[in-house]
C-alpha cells in the first residue's frame, strides 16, 4: 500500500513579550505597535485555535489542493 506525506497546519498566534517604558499602558502599546527603537521582544508561547488545514504533499513537498480538507479550504 502506498504512502503519502499528509500536512497538518493549526491556526496560531506567536506570541511576544516585551517590557517598555512609558507614562501610561495605553502609551506603551502605542511605541510598541510604532516599532519604537529600544524594544527587546522575547518569545513568549504558542496558542494554536481549532482552524485546521489538512493536504497530501507530492514529491517536492507541494500541496496537492484537490486533497485539501478542513477550515482554510
């Protein structure tokens, strides 16, 4: 029986933390989201969601889209 390479993408978020100085929380957001210079960003987990993609690669590991199933479809 033959065998078949079958990838299993989950929706998810990365996410970052970092610590930054400012007069207020709402201030802080706003240099982060800005890119202010200075800001350290350190990996601070995964969330995986229930959305799931699932597909058949062929032999250079491309997806086959006739095969694909789930909520990215």
């Amino acid at each position: 029986m033959p065998k078949f390479k079958v990838l299993s993408r989950k929706d998810a978020f990365v996410d970052y933390l970092a610590e930054v100085e400012a007069e207020s929380a709402e201030k802080a957001v706003e240099l982060a989201f800005d890119e202010a210079p200075g800001i350290v960003w350190k990996e601070y987990g995964v969330v995986e969601f229930d959305a799931v993609h699932m597909v058949a690669l062929d032999d250079k590991d491309f997806e086959i889209e006739s095969t694909a199933r789930g909520d990215f479809v």
